[in-house]
C-alpha cells in the first residue's frame, strides 16, 4: 500500500459493478523513540526504568522485542539486559517499532576502612561535626543509616552514641561504594587536670 494515494472502490453484486467510492490513503509511520543504545548508571543509585533518557511521545517499556510483558516505570534495572522502548501517537493510534537498550550498571568498590569508632573530647562550648570525622574528604558521603538515600552536610554536628555512614566515590567508576563504613561516635567529658598552686 503506498501512501498519499486516491483510490477507487465499487461494490460488485449480480454481475453489476456499483457506483465507484474515492479513497484516500494515507500512512501515518511513526520512528521509535530517539536515545543511546548503551546507557550506564551507577549500581547505588538503585536505577530504575524511569531512568533511561529517551524521548518520544508517549514511550512504553518491554522485555522482549515483539510480544513480551510491558515494564513499569519503577521496574528496577539489571546489569547488561536489554529493555526495549515503543512509542505512541495519541492523535493517529499508531505503535513504533521497539528500540532497545542496554543497561550498565557500573559498581563502587572503594571503602575508605573498617567499622571503626571515633572517641571525642567534650570541652566547653565545644562542637564536633562530621568534618571532624576521621578518613574525610570531600570525596566521602556520609548518611544517618545504612540504606538512607539523604546525604548528611559536612557540617552536620555529631551526636554522643550515634552512628554514622560513610560511602566514598570509586575514583574509576565515579560511584558511590556499595559497602558503607559504619562510624560510631563517642563525645566524653574532657579530663581535667588539678595542679597544686601552693
């Protein structure tokens, strides 16, 4: 069938051909939707199909290239599968072709040390904040749990008994490590020292 081309159509009953109908038609081709075929995403970040930047109309996702089963947005990502993408157009009801892409998921293996347990000294209108931390850098992420997804300001005073936790950026991978250090603070009253003036 081309497209943008008239046609003409009649009915034919009873050895008699009817009164002769104009057609038109016309072909409404829609591309898949446009993006990297390869898309990399950091293993931390939780990636999910939400993820992926691609653009098109009105973009669905499946797990196959014909037939399959359609992926919600929040269908978590795995490492080197390939998720295919259709496109939509309302105004002509008409499905793309699928597209597909792969998903890499890139890990951070850097841990800046073990658990460990830092102990502070407590003086007078004195503040300790997570700069003070041992193993900081400016590279390390610090989080009030081990699964929290809210980075804590460097700023951030330390509380007596509170742990904190600590994820530093992979120098190759550029992501945050998947093991986090778990920093316990200690703040202790200052020893005071009494000297004999007599």
């Amino acid at each position: 069938v081309i497209s943008n081309r008239e046609i003409y159509a009649a009915t034919y009953k009873d050895g008699c051909l009817g009164p002769r109908t104009k057609v038109s038609i016309i072909l409404n081709a829609l591309g898949p939707p446009i993006g990297n075929s390869i898309q990399e995403f950091c293993l931390s970040s939780a990636p999910t199909i939400a993820n992926f930047q691609i653009k098109g109309l009105s973009v669905s996702w499946y797990d196959a290239q014909d037939g399959g089963n359609i992926l919600s947005p929040d269908t978590p990502l795995q490492n080197n599968v390939i998720y295919y993408s259709s496109d939509y157009d309302k105004a002509t009801g008409c499905s793309s072709s699928r597209w597909g892409v792969t998903a890499i998921l890139k890990e951070g293996t850097a841990v800046i040390s073990p658990d460990f347990t830092q102990e502070f000294c407590l003086k007078q209108e004195s503040t300790w904040r997570i700069k003070d931390l041992n193993h900081y850098s400016s590279s390390v992420r610090y989080y009030s749990s081990i699964n929290s997804t809210n980075q804590l300001s460097h700023n951030t005073e330390l509380e007596d008994g509170t742990t904190y936790f600590a994820a530093i950026i992979d120098s190759e991978t550029k992501c945050e490590s998947n093991v986090r250090t778990a920093i316990t603070v200690n703040i202790e009253p200052c020893d005071v020292n009494i000297y004999n003036l007599i």
